[in-house]
C-alpha cells in the first residue's frame, strides 16, 4: 500500500465487484477445477492486493475482486478482521494479511512447493522482498515535500542499490529456472515481480520510474515475467497510471 497512497486519496468510485476468470492456458500453475469462492477486497489500486491477484490469474483460480470505494470504507471496515484491507473471503471466512492471502492464492494456484526445504527457499525470497519495501517507511512519515524526496533519493543512492545488487546476484544464480530453483513461474517470482512495478511506477517522489534501468539484470527480469502470458493479458489494456508498470518496460 505505501507506493500508492497518494493514489487511494484520489479515488472516489463507488463499491462494486468484478469477477475476474484467467482463460488463457496456464504458465505457472494447472487451471482450477472445483474449489472454495473466492471474494478479494481490495481498493481499486494494485497496492498490498496485486500479487494474490497476480497468484491466481496465473494459477487459473477464479475469483470475484471486490474493489471498495473509500467512501464506503468506514463502514466496511467494520466487517474486516483486523480493521484493514486486502481481506480475502473463501466460502464465506474471511482471512486477513497479505502474506497469509499470497501464500493461500500460491497453493491453489499450483504456484508454491509441497517440499519444505523447496517452500522455505520460496519463502526466503519474499521476505527479502519485504526488506525492500521497509526501506521507505520513514519516509512517509516526513511532512516536508523536498525533506521527504530527497531522504528517497538517499535510500535510492545507498541501501535500496545494495540490496538491489544482491537481487540481481540472486536472479543471475537462478539462470534460466526461475527463482528459488523453480522450473516453473512461482509465487517467489511473482513477489518480486510486484515489488519491481510498484518501484518502477513512479508512484512514489523521489523514486524515478526508469530505476530499473540502472540494473539490467533486474529490468530483465521484470520483462520475462511481464511477459508470462496471464500477466501480459491482465494489463493488455492498461495506457496510463501504476499498473503501467506491471507491462514491460521499454
């Protein structure tokens, strides 16, 4: 949610729900058959939502994607486990945190191992994901514009280019497989993926969107996994905004 903030404030739809149904053959996982509804609320913004949207469009799992208005949110927040959204409702249950709803879309979708080791090798990746993210945080909280874009650019210059090397150490030890030793597009590749166009979307002051131009390695990255076939689809019609970023990048 931190890269799209400004975005949340500008919204002013209506509640409403779309039911969206992956029709193309599968990359990542094997397309569902019988299982539990599915109901994803979420603002209609990428935002802590896109990567279980992302599990299960490529995993082929159908479900509804409640897009709530923050109009409505007051009220609707009352109803959410924790007060917060995304929450995603499986036959009527309601589960809370991104994480636990990524993990959950990853299995139905096919889209995360059975293996232990396999699962904790998959898990590793997405955590380091997280770090990346947490290096914003404070910034949010600096009132002043210009303070708060340039302790930005600072994270950008010093420990977002470390750890970004180490993502591209991690992607280049990968080789062709995919990430965390996978044969198979998974649930490490899409985490990382997300992070890559939420940082890409000039979204957030002070983070350029041409970033991943300085980490080839990287940007080819995020361009193989655009292109995987449910994903390309998702944003075919996408010509402005965040989710531009979510395509490939030129």
């Amino acid at each position: 949610l931190l890269f799209f903030l400004p975005a949340m404030q500008r919204i002013t739809k209506t509640t409403q729900a779309r039911t969206h149904r992956t029709q193309t053959k599968a990359s990542g996982g094997t397309p569902s058959m019988a299982g539990p509804k599915l109901r994803l609320h979420y603002f209609d913004i990428p935002g802590k939502a896109e990567a279980a949207r992302l599990l299960l469009t490529v995993g082929h799992v159908p479900y509804e994607d409640v897009l709530q208005s923050f109009e409505a949110w007051k009220e609707v927040k009352l109803k959410m486990p924790f007060g917060q959204l995304p929450v995603l409702e499986v036959d009527g249950k309601m589960l809370a945190q991104s994480a636990a709803i990524e993990r959950y879309a990853a299995r139905l979708g096919n889209l995360y191992p059975t293996d232990p080791w396999a699962a904790a090798q998959v898990d590793e990746v997405v955590a380091y994901v997280q770090e990346l993210n947490e290096l914003f945080i404070a910034s949010y909280t600096i009132a002043d514009a210009d303070a708060k874009i340039k302790a930005r650019q600072e994270v950008v210059a010093g420990p977002l280019k470390v750890k970004l090397d180490k993502l591209s150490s991690i992607i280049t030890e990968a080789g062709p497989k995919f990430l965390a030793g996978s044969e198979k597009v998974g649930y490490a590749d899409i985490a990382v993926f997300k992070y890559l166009s939420s940082l890409a979307s000039g979204s957030m002051d002070g983070v350029p969107s041409t970033i991943l131009d300085s980490y080839p390695v990287i940007k080819a990255f995020h361009n193989r996994i655009a292109l995987v076939p449910e994903i390309k689809a998702r944003y075919e019609s996408i010509t402005e905004g965040p989710k531009l970023a979510y395509k490939e990048l030129p």
